[in-house]
C-alpha cells in the first residue's frame, strides 16, 4: 500500500478501507449478525461482551460510510446490523446483548450504536421494526441514571441519553447537569482534559483520550440532537487542535504514549471533530494532509493483517500492548478515523491540495503547559519527541506494591520509539527512564511529578521514587508475587532541549527528610520503608527497534567529550546517551519481543559508578536522530555551570546559546 508521502488520499481511498475493513469482520459474526467475535485475546469483561464491542465499533464504522453516501449502501451494511440489532436487544435470543447491569463495558459499546442509528437514522432506524424500536430503546435506557463516572466515561451517557431523548425514550437532565460538572473540574485548559484525576485530585492524566473521546464526543452528540456543539466545546477543539498536529510526525507516525494505543489511527478523530463542527484552526489542505499520512503510516507498516482485520497492537500484532479491558474487537475503535466520510464530497477537505504542518517542514521547540510536555520536532529525520514533565496517571497513592505505567511516567516518548513491555523491563525500568539504583542495583521507578519549571526550552519536575521488592529479584526468591516497596529520597531532573538533544540534569534534594540514612516510614501516609542508600544515578536512553541485524552499538571510553555509547541502525537511525557530569559507566539493554516496533530492540544507557550526594548535579546529553551525525558522529557537549549564590544552573551549548535552570 505504499504511496508518495506528498500525496493525500481522495475521498475514494478512505471509502475503499472502510469497506475492506467492515467485510473482513463478516465471516466472524454469528448466524443472527449481534455478536463479532473477532480472533485474538478475550478482555476482562469476557467474550460475551468482546462480541457486542465487536457489533458496537464495526456498526460505527458502517455508519460513517453509509451516512457518508447518504445511504447509498452497496454492500448491505445496515441490513446486516439490522439483523443483529434484533437479535441483541430480544432477550429471548442466544445472541441477545449483555445487559449494561450484567457487563460495565456495556454502556461504552451502547454510545457507539446511538451514534450509528442516529447518523443513519432514515435508512435503518425509520425502517426497523417498531418492536425492534423498543427493544432497542430499552436496552439503552439502562444508562439513564448511573453515577460511577470519574473521567470520558460520561460521554457515553451523554450520548447514549441525547440519542434517547430524540426517539421519546427516558433520559434524565440530572445526568447531564452532572456531568457537565464533571467535564469542568478534569478541565485543565488549552483544550486539554485531565482523563481522570489522581488520589489528592491531581490532574496529571493526560494521552489521547482528549482527542478521541473528550472532543469527539461533543460534535457527535450535538449532530444527535441535530445542533451545532456550543461554543464552549468548539473553542476547547479549536484550542486542542492548535497542539494537536504536533504530535504527528512528518511520515504519518503519532507520538506512542498513553493507554489505549491499539486504536491506533483513532487518534484522528479530532481533526475531523474540528472540521465537522466548524472548531478547527487548520486549513483544510493540512487536514487532510495530516489524516493522510497518519492512515498511510499505519497501513505501510502492516496494521490490518492479511485478512482484513486490526489485531491488537501498534503495528502489526503485538499482545503486550494491550490492557485488561481489550479484546479482539477493541482495536475497532479505530472507526473513529473515518468520521471524516460524513464530509460532503465536495468539501474543501477532499478537494484542496494537501498543506503541510509547519514543524514538519522546520525544526521546533513546542511547549505544551497542560500536559507538561516539551515537543522537539526535526524536519530533517520527520521524527517528534515528547519530554514529559508533567503527566503520570497517578491513579492511587502507592499503598500497594505496584509498577510505574510505562506509557506514562517515562522521562520521554517519541513517533519512533515504544515503551519496552516485558515484565522485567516494567518491573525493572530502563528505557527513556531516570531512576536511582538502589545497593543492589535495581532502579527505582518514577513517583508522582511534581511540576517545578516549564519554560520554552527547560523543564523540571520532581518526584519520589520507590523501589518494588520481588521474590524473584536476587538471591531468595522467596515469594511469587510482589512482596514490598521502598520510597527514596526526591529527586529532581530537568531536561533542557535543542534541536534533537536533551539534556537531562539530576540531583538529589538537599532538603528532603528521606533522603539517606537509616530505614524509617518514607512518611506518615505510606506503610512503607524508605530507602536507606547510598545510591548511584541511571539516565536510559531511547530505545532503537528493528531486527537484530541492523542493530549496531558503538561505545566509546573517556576521550575528550567523556563517555559516550550510541546505537546505531541500518536505516541511518542512532541512539545516543553521552556523559556531561558525574557520569562515567555505559552500556546496553539488548531485548527480543520487547517493542511493538521491531523483534529486537537496544537501549542504550549511562549511570554513575559510585554514589551520588544529596545535591550533586549529573548531566547527560540524550538523543535519538535519523539525520547524519555532526562532525565525525559524537555531538560537542553543553556545559553545566553552577551558579549556587543565585539558586540556579547555567547550561552553555557550542553554539553560544545559554540556558538557565532555576533553582
């Protein structure tokens, strides 16, 4: 399927996937059509449940394309999801739905059906039978109601209770009142929504929730009640999309952070929000630039497999992606990406030329305050990073022994990188991570952030890390799941960016109670110890995926510049961590199965050799590039003045340029 990345595809392309993909799933419904029941792993909420999501996210789909083609309905879609509306929502049938009372997951799956009757309302809902209407109606109705809503969750019974109230079916003002005020209190500013907030009522969680749920839902819920959104939630997507394009890098691929990434190209749903409902800053042309490359992107490199469907993953099947609530049929979600079919043909989306987004033709620096991100962009390699200052998804306070998100708390995340997903490296993280290692040499895992700085090219943030205590870690081997917990001292790190390199600082604080001497409660709210010490500094490098033989690591020992290792791939691509300050040992996590985006993977990182001081500043310069390397390949290094009368540190690049970290 590859294609010239200058071009955009016609409208014509994106109806020829979706019909690819609405087909492929017709061999997996049962005999009455209500349940799909794709290949691949069961969710949490059971097959059962996987069998309506199935029905619930492909009807989505049809929708869009049907809608789209007011009707036109080549391949009898609706005729298909007709029968299985029968089936589902008639409690006498073996193919009947799971109530929302029987399986939670329910009520997520319902908004996606009253989104799909109500976009095709005339062709299907008109015609159905008026028992079917019924049955239909009661079965929806069971989110009239329900309060246990924390975070996205309430759009679904917005919609849901806004698709009822335009057929005379029940619904309740004292829902929606409720969760309007809701949506205001995880409501961050700059169009960002907090999905979810922390146990002290932090609003830290942020990923691409706020694009395919927060702002969607909105556009589609006013097209329900046949009105436009209100301004309040135009200007929240006018403001979102502002940002959003950022994070795409220049061949199609989005930056991989946060849950849920298996629906993967559903991440455009927000730009075709904006243009639904008149909210988008974009030209027309950078849309469709945009939605373009990121389907192309996913389609080259193999996400619908070779018959037809999504399997869980990024790219191709990858399991470890997944979290307990996905099954089989999840990745469908990604029929979001084709809301753009509700365009008229002959929208200026479909017919202007492409536009492409400025920071793919230019190098940036973007600050996203909300989130707490610094954005480095590159024209010359196409690639994103994000240095992340400021989301965690701390969902509880650590009373119980449990890892950091590995899609949330790592120092940084790019369009080219993953996460590495094998237990150890979960449990033991390495990978774009800044950790203490313990006596024993285990690295701590990053606590909640606290945000200190951010600033055009500097941020810092602080955190307590902590220590999990596995049987299996050590000698004794002496349980089978995890046995404790220890906290550490906290630890500050800034990152300061230029062009594709970060340099990251980290210190000890000077003022913390934790920090070093005997064990003792790490404080009053935890039942855990605290670390005693001493301990040395980890910087983790970016992780390089591909096979394993186009993976190459390069090390080079105290030269002028200090120590360095790179990774290098075939394709021109490098990894490379290099020591600034107080950092001299280096080597390389090599791992198989560990990255969704190739069979092999290498990280390279850098650690001090012995202990580090309570305010003791290491540095290290962190880059990950697909341009030529500079000079004769190792970048000259910034240097680091302390300047203690002031409170703060002073970074001087090669070029001149100055830098300065408050204290």
């Amino acid at each position: 399927m590859s294609e010239d990345a200058n071009d955009s595809w016609p409208r014509s392309r994106w109806v020829e996937v979706a019909d690819q993909l609405l087909l492929a799933v017709r061999p997996h419904a049962s005999s009455g059509r209500a349940l799909i029941n794709l290949p691949g792993p069961t969710s949490v909420s059971g097959r059962w449940s996987d069998g309506l999501e199935g029905f619930a996210r492909t009807f989505l789909l049809a929708a869009f394309r049907v809608g789209g083609a007011h009707g036109q309905d080549l391949h009898g879609l609706l005729e298909q999801y007709a029968h299985g509306l029968a089936c589902g929502t008639n409690p006498d049938s073996v193919e009947r739905w799971p109530r929302m009372t029987e399986r939670r997951q329910a009520r997520v799956e319902a908004a996606s059906i009253a989104i799909a009757l109500s976009e095709t309302r005339l062709w299907l809902w008109d015609k159905l039978d008026e028992r079917v209407r019924e049955r239909t109606v009661q079965w929806l109705a069971d989110i009239v109601g329900t309060t246990d809503y924390g975070n996205n969750w309430i759009w679904f019974q917005n919609v849901v209770e806004s698709f009822l109230a335009s057929v005379g079916g029940p619904w309740s003002q004292r829902d929606l009142d409720r969760n309007a005020e809701l949506q205001e209190r995880l409501y961050v500013g700059d169009g960002w929504y907090s999905d979810g907030a922390g146990p002290g009522g932090e609003l830290q969680n942020f990923d691409y929730y706020t694009g395919w749920a927060w702002h969607l839902y909105p556009v589609l819920e006013a097209r329900i009640r046949g009105a436009a959104p209100d301004d309040v939630h135009r200007n929240r997507l006018r403001a979102f999309l502002e940002q959003a394009p950022s994070l795409v890098g220049a061949d199609g691929a989005p930056v991989l952070q946060g849950r849920s990434l298996t629906y993967r190209f559903a991440m455009l749903a927000p730009f075709w929000a904006g243009a639904l409902a008149d909210a988008t800053p974009l030209e027309p042309g950078e849309t469709r630039a945009i939605t373009s490359a990121v389907m192309r992107h996913f389609l080259d490199h193999g996400a619908v497999d070779n018959n037809g469907l999504l399997p869980v993953g990024w790219y191709r099947e990858f399991p470890r992606i997944r979290q307990l609530y996905t099954g089989a049929a999840s990745p469908y979600w990604a029929s979001k990406a084709f809301a753009g079919l509700l365009l008229s043909p002959d929208d200026p989306i479909w017919t202007d030329d492409p536009v492409p987004p400025q920071h793919w033709e230019r190098d940036s620096i973007t600050l996203l305050s909300a989130p707490g991100w610094l954005v480095q962009s590159t024209a010359g390699d196409g690639v994103v990073r994000v240095v992340n200052h400021g989301t965690d998804r701390q969902a509880h306070l650590k009373l119980m022994p449990s890892a950091d998100d590995p899609f949330y708390h790592r120092q940084s995340y790019s369009t080219h990188s993953s996460p590495q997903l094998l237990p150890e490296t979960i449990a033991g993280p390495v990978d774009s991570h800044t950790a203490l290692l313990d006596a024993a040499g285990l690295p701590s895992h990053r606590g909640r952030i606290e945000r200190v700085h951010l600033s055009a090219t500097v941020a810092v943030s602080r955190s307590r890390p902590y220590w999990l205590d596995h049987g299996g870690i050590g000698p004794a081997g002496d349980s089978a799941s995890w046995s404790g917990l220890r906290h550490g001292p906290m630890l500050t790190i800034a990152s300061v960016v230029r062009g594709s390199r970060e340099l990251r600082l980290v210190w000890i604080d000077t003022d913390d109670q934790g920090s070093g001497g005997a064990a003792g409660l790490a404080s009053e709210e935890s039942p855990w110890l605290s670390d005693p010490g001493p301990w040395r500094v980890h910087i983790g490098g970016w992780p390089l995926a591909a096979e394993h033989e186009e993976l190459v690591v390069e090390t080079t020992a105290w030269e002028d510049g200090g120590p360095r290792i790179r990774v290098c791939r075939s394709d021109g691509f490098t990894s490379l961590v290099q020591g600034v300050q107080g950092l001299s040992d280096t080597g390389a996590l090599r791992l198989e199965g560990a990255d969704p985006l190739g069979a092999a993977s290498v990280t390279p990182w850098i650690r001090s050799r012995g202990p580090v001081a309570a305010g003791q500043v290491t540095a290290a310069l962190v880059s990950l590039s697909g341009m030529p390397p500079e000079g004769e390949g190792w970048p000259a290094l910034p240097e680091v003045e302390t300047q203690p009368e002031e409170g703060q540190l002073i970074v001087r690049w090669p070029d001149g340029h100055e830098d300065t970290i408050p204290g």
